[in-house]
C-alpha cells in the first residue's frame, strides 16, 4: 500500500494498521465467503421473482397495482425465505415499521414479552414504559413484561416462566442496539424461538427487531420460525442507497395484521405508490451482500486495532459477527467526543462538522452521533454514535467499502493516541 496518500501521519498507525491487515485476513475470507453465499440467495430471489424494468418507475397517488411495490415485496420475502413481505417508503424508521407490527399483532389485555431485556431506546415509548403516553401500547390495555438477560444472553428458564396464556406476543431483538451486550446469533434467537413455541404453540405472535442483522449471517430469523422480522431500510438491507423506509417479512396474516394497523383495515398492503423508489430499493437489495460484507471487514480491521491498543471491543476482532456494529469503550465522553469528530472528518460529506451531542425524539439520554452520510442518520454509510451514559461506548457501524472503514478507524485511534483519553 502506498502510504503517502493516507490522510494521516502518525508512523506507529500505519504500522498497526499493515498488521491488522495482515492478522485478520483469514477472518475476513471469510466474511467475503459469507457475502458471496449471500449475492447467490439474492440472485435467486432476482431470477426467480422476474423483475421488469419498464414497470419500475411505479406509480402515484393510492398505489394501486404498483408492480414494483409488488416486485419489491416478493424479493424480500424470497430472501427472507417468508410467505410474504412488505417493503414501504411510507415508513419514517424502523421504529415506525415496528410500531405497526406490534399494533397489528397485540390486543387490549395481552401482554407483550420482551425475552431480550429492554427493547431499543425509541420503542420504549412505544410500548410505554415507564409511561403510559398518548398512543402507547399501554395507553389502550397492552400489558408489559421484560425477561432481563443473564450474563448478557436470554435467560430461557425466566423467559419460560414469564408466558402465560395472555401473552399476545414475544419480542426479540438480535442487534445489541445501545448496550453493551453481544448480539445474538440466529442459534440463539432460535433457542428461544423453541421455548416460546414448546410452551404457547402457534397462539403467540414472535417478532424479531431485526436491525442492523440483516445479510450477516445466512439465513433470517424468518427462516427460523418468527412470525415476523421487522428492520429499516437506511440500514443493511438499504445498502446505503435507500433514502427512506423499512420492511417486514414473515408470515401472511402477521404481515396482513401488521399492514392494516400501517395503513387502514381494509387497505393493507394494496396501496402505497413507490413513486420511482422501487428501482433503488431493488438496486440495494442486490448491493447489500456486499455493502454489508465490506463494512464487517472494516469493522473486523477497527477491533483489532483498538483491542490491541489496550480497549475494551465488542465483538472482538475474532469473535462471530451477527451485526454490522462494533462498540469500542472509551470509558470516558472525552473520548467519545474525539472518537466521533475522527469518524466524521473521514466521512464523505460534511467532514468539518463538529458532532455535538442531543436528545433526539425517542431517546432517553443525549446522543452524538458523527455521520458524514449522504443520507441523513443512515448508519449502513459509515458513521459512529453512542450515548452519553456509562460505560461511554462508541458504536462504529456501516462503509460501503472496507477501505473507507478502516480509514476512519485508523485515524480516530490517531487521535485517541494522541490525546489524554489514551489509556
Ligand atoms: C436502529 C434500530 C432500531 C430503530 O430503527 P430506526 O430506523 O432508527 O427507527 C430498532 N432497533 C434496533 C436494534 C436498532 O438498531
């Protein structure tokens, strides 16, 4: 590599980084293994559905018959191997994407079971805890009960206990979101999936947040009995083209029940114009494998580096990936803060923004979030954000090229080395 036309200077980085190459290279094989097999599954959802490109520009107004919408939906439910799937630009967020489905598939009086402790920040309003606010699950008779991890992994013998015959539905969520916790592997959820199904049979509903997990391993937590997998599209599955919008596969009647809490009873998924989008939301899903591939060997690269200078990282450089994040503890928000302005200074727009720490709408704690993305917030572009609480981790996530990944880690570990923050 020609070291002259690196951004930075720092010799000792340049060296770690040539030996971080060099370490990792056998993992990351295989991660390209992984993004290969992933393009085949793809490729066969793309052969098998005959997409036409003259009916991609969609439609306007209602939606109806908008072959792309319905082009785009079979795609995704091919390759989450699903009865049926919905991807809608309508969707602001996952968030929104998920609070459709928990809508459609709960009732007054049911109770809802999350088995992987607390759910994400932004669905903590949903769900309405600690209050009950206006349009909250809560609010309208939805119960609440949160199994609590055991050493970080869903404790099945509490999660058995805390079924009863009220539960409406069970909640999984296999990304680490903003804890320090691993996530889960598909052999996990489906563990879970098995005790949930021993005890209730098909009475109960399970949903999966599956953010940021999509395309790392090879199969969906559809494929492993869900009944619906929900995620957003300016995550993975947007391979960092995707403007706006989010998914939900599974089976029939859940996609239907969560469609009809989206939209209205009786129009479900038949409306919703794509207005163009179509074509990028299929284009993405065919990028994806890699997009998603590259980001994990930056990140794969990122952790070996600050494990071996001397930080905590989540996973380690060589532990089983089965998300496109990788927490690094800087234990103090000075850190944070340079470990953020780093990451932006490499992004590919707005690289001389300061990132500067908020409370954004849905979440508890200010957050600093550092993305020079082309589209706003999308963390399947390179970006890093953490919240402002102990233990004061950084979450380092998307790259459509591992290049531009390792870019950015190398020089945020530059100006840790180069500050009081290092350890
Ligand atoms: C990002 C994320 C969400 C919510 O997605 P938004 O699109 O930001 O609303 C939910 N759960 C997890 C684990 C996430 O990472």
């Amino acid at each position: 590599m020609n070291f002259q036309s690196l951004p930075f200077q720092d010799p000792e980085c340049q060296k770690l980084w040539q030996q971080a190459r060099q370490e990792t290279a056998e993992v990351r094989a295989e991660i390209q293994n992984r993004a290969d097999l992933n393009f085949l599954k793809v490729h066969r959802a793309f052969q098998e559905t005959q997409l036409s490109e003259a009916v991609l520009a969609g439609t306007t107004g209602y939606g109806y018959d908008d072959s792309a919408r319905e082009g785009v939906d079979s795609l995704f439910a091919r390759v989450f191997g699903a009865e049926a799937a919905a991807v809608r630009m309508q969707w602001v967020s996952g968030t929104h994407a998920m609070t459709s489905a928990l809508r459609g598939n709960l009732k007054p009086g049911q109770t809802l079971v999350s088995a992987t402790g607390a759910p994400y920040d932004t669905l903590l309003p949903v769900i309405g805890v600690p209050q009950a606010g206006v349009g909250s699950l809560a609010s309208i008779g939805v119960h609440y009960r949160e199994v609590p991890l055991q050493q970080g992994r869903p404790d099945l013998q509490a999660i058995e206990a805390a079924l009863d015959e009220t539960t409406g539905m069970v909640f999984l969520q296999r990304s680490r979101g903003y804890t320090w916790r691993p996530s889960f592997s598909l052999e996990t959820l489906s563990q879970v999936i098995e005790v949930v199904r021993r005890k209730l049979g098909d009475k109960v509903t399970i949903l999966v947040d599956n953010c940021y997990g999509e395309m790392v391993e090879l199969r969906e937590p559809s494929q492993l009995g869900a009944d619906i997998v929900v995620g957003s599209l300016i995550k993975n599955l947007g391979g960092t083209v995707v403007p706006t919008g989010a998914y939900v596969a599974g089976r029939t009647q859940a996609v239907e029940n969560c469609m009809a809490a989206f939209t209205a009873p009786g129009l479900t998924g038949h409306v919703g114009p794509t207005l163009g989008l179509a074509r990028t939301m299929a284009q993405a899903l065919s990028l994806a494998p890699q997009t998603v591939g590259q980001c994990l060997e930056g990140l794969v690269v990122a952790s070996w580096l600050f494990e071996n200078q001397g930080f905590e990282t989540s996973p380690r450089w060589n532990e089983p990936r089965t998300d496109t994040i990788q927490a690094i503890r800087l234990g103090s928000v000075d850190g944070q803060r340079l470990f953020c302005k780093a990451i932006q200074s490499m992004g590919l727009v707005d690289a001389r923004a300061t990132p500067v720490s908020v409370v954004q709408p849905g979440y508890r704690d200010p957050i600093l979030m550092a993305g020079g993305t082309f589209i706003q917030g999308s963390s399947a572009e390179l970006s890093a954000d953490g919240p402002e609480r102990e233990p004061y981790v950084c979450y380092l996530q998307g790259g459509t090229s591992r290049m531009h990944v390792e870019l950015a880690a190398v020089s945020a570990l530059q100006a840790l080395r180069k500050s009081e923050c290092y350890q």
